[in-house]
C-alpha cells in the first residue's frame, strides 16, 4: 500500500480509543528502527520530519527512504507527516514531496520563535487546510505554544513562561471552527528537547486536566500532545556511565500519556527519547571498544536501542496489534470525505 493519509490512523485510534506515536527521524536507522518495532508489534506507523530534518537528509533522500519502508511493510499502513511547519509554503512542498499529512504551526511566526495571535494562526491554517483537503492530505494545527526549542524552533519559553502560553479551551474550540483541521497540537506545559521539567512533574506543571476540558468541548477532534517523551533514568544512565554529561531532568511519565489517551490524545510526539537511546548505545559501543571504527558496530546498536523505545512506546500508547485492522484509504480517496464535509459544514452555516 502508498503512505496513507494520517487521518485514516488518527481516525481508527479514536474509534478504538489508543493513541500512536509519532517518532522523528533524519536518516536510515531511525527509519529502520520504527519499521523493525513496527513489524514485531504490528502496529501502525507515524514517521514525522521536521524542517531541520528535510534539510539534513535531503528530501529526496528521505523520500526514497520512506518509500524503502512502505515496500518492504506492505501490510503496515504508514503516515509520513511534516512536523512543525512554519508556513504555508513548507507545508506545500512537504506535500510535493509525497508527505500524507502536515502541521501548519501558526502558534510561532515564520522564524519559528516568535508567538502569534489568533488571526494569524487561523489565517496561515485555514490556507493550508484548504490545499492539503483539496488533495486528502491531513493538517494538524497547534493552539497555544509550548516550551523549550527543537531544530531552531521554538519561543524559547521556559518552565514558568510555559504556564502563560498553555491552550485556552475558547480558543481551542474557535480554532478548529475557523480553520477545520484534523488534529490539534494543545500546550499543556510541556517543552520541546531533554530539558522539560526540573523535577518530577506534578498537576501543577503538567496539565492534564486541561486536555480532559478541551476534550470535552472538541470530541470528535484528534489532540496531539508534542514534547512528550519521557526522558527515562535509564537512558540517561547509560549515557552518563560512558562519558557522557545529562543534567538532572525530567519528562512525560507514559502514565500521565496513558491518561491523555483516555481524553482524546491520537498522536504522540516523540524524538528526545529516541535520540537519547542511540547516543547511549553509541558511547557504550566505543566505551567497550575504543579501537573500533567501522560505523555499522555502533549504528546497528544504536538502531537496537531506538527500536526497544519504539516498541515499549507502540505498546504503551496500544497501537500495537492494530496494523492489519485498518481499512486503508489513499488521499485520493480523502479528497471525496473533505469535500462532503465541507458542503456540511456550509449547509450548517446557512441554516
Ligand atoms: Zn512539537
């Protein structure tokens, strides 16, 4: 089967009430990696790129890759979706290049760290909704902003600015009224990066409940939570205990992820912990030998390690087993859903 249009997943998750993970990759192991947990689980697939992402491999590079991965996983439908585009045009390229789903990020400006207003986010949002429904791919949009910075972007906010940048329910609701998106990115406090809490998170930082309100007020939207890995001891263990230095920090627990899922939560951005599992499984591999220089001694090891993390997460988050459940559709075939829900959506206006 072809990429598949990332609402289809988003859709089956909601009905099935599970959420999925959605992992960034820049290159061959990461790809690798999510398709090896991928095939263990049976799970369906969202594989994110970034900006920053798209340069580094180049998209051609990461479009042949992605294709490489829908070949040899025919019975795995698999999402490629655009983190965090700043603009219309990222967007727009994104989709020329094959990805099946995009993030318009009208939060932040197009330098991708200043926040915006309201009109402006709509504005940029709407524009990509209207060309990404024209063609059935999915849009996600985000509300609110989030802390810490990734790849450049981000506002920078830290742990107490966070707290006045966290999704107002009003607005949430407006926003998917104004713009139509599929899924909605929500700041409930969370950051960007390794560095997202400086102890363990409680209520008072965290703020679950404020998912469980906008997923009261939006049921039939598909809430994203991003900056949402759990930055576990563990993997920062093994990074410390072969040279490497990670400062005392703290995550996600996928318990409180578990919770989101009951209220809402479809899709789950995670890149820190992926990053920081490879890391460590590359210093454990030169620790052990230092006279070693062939890179498929520390890459393979690396890839071993970002597959476990995919895989506890798959399961965690209970997309695992659900691959050969979905009824794929093609774009094309979204292209005709759009269209009759926006011809409701317009009857519902004039009445
Ligand atoms: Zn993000």
């Amino acid at each position: 089967m072809p990429l598949v249009p990332m609402r289809i997943l988003l859709d089956h998750a909601a009905e099935n009430g599970y959420g999925l993970a959605a992992f960034n990759v820049n290159n061959m192991e990461q790809i690798q990696a999510i398709m090896m947990a991928a095939q263990k689980t049976d799970s369906p697939v969202i594989v994110q790129a970034s900006r920053g992402a798209r340069k580094y491999s180049n998209d051609a590079y990461l479009r042949h890759l992605m294709l490489a991965a829908v070949e040899l996983n025919p019975k795995i439908p698999i999402a490629m979706h655009q983190d965090h585009g700043n603009s219309p045009e990222t967007c727009m390229s994104a989709i020329k290049q094959g990805f099946t789903s995009v993030m318009m990020d009208g939060s932040l400006d197009e330098s991708g760290k200043v926040p915006m207003d309201y009109a402006y986010n709509v504005a940029v949002t709407r524009k990509v909704v209207e060309a990404a429904h024209a063609v059935g791919v999915t849009v996600e949009g985000e509300i609110g902003a989030l802390g810490g910075i990734e790849d450049g972007h981000g506002a920078g906010l830290d742990e107490e600015e966070v707290k006045l940048h966290l999704t107002n329910p009003d607005d949430a609701e407006r926003f998917v009224a104004d713009t139509g998106v599929d899924a909605l990115a929500v700041a409930i406090g969370t950051s960007h990066g390794a560095y997202k809490f400086k102890r363990k998170p409680t209520g008072e930082v965290l703020k679950m409940d404020l998912i469980e309100e906008i997923h009261r007020r939006l049921p039939n939207t598909h809430l994203v939570m991003h900056g949402s890995s759990s930055v576990p001891e563990e993997l920062l263990n093994v990074i410390r205990m072969h040279g490497g230095f990670i400062p005392e920090t703290y995550g996600v627990p996928v318990k409180e992820i578990q919770r989101g899922i009951k209220h809402g939560v479809r899709k789950v951005n995670i890149d820190t912990d992926n990053r920081l599992a490879m890391t460590g499984a590359i210093r454990r591999a030169f620790d052990a030998d230092p006279n070693e220089f062939d890179p498929r001694k520390y890459l393979g090891p690396a890839r071993e390690a970002m597959a476990a993390v995919c895989e506890e997460r798959m399961i965690a988050f209970g997309q695992a087993g659900n691959a050969g459940k979905i009824k794929v559709k093609t774009c094309r075939q979204m292209v005709a859903f759009y269209r009759r829900q926006s011809s409701k959506a317009a009857r519902r206006k004039k009445r």
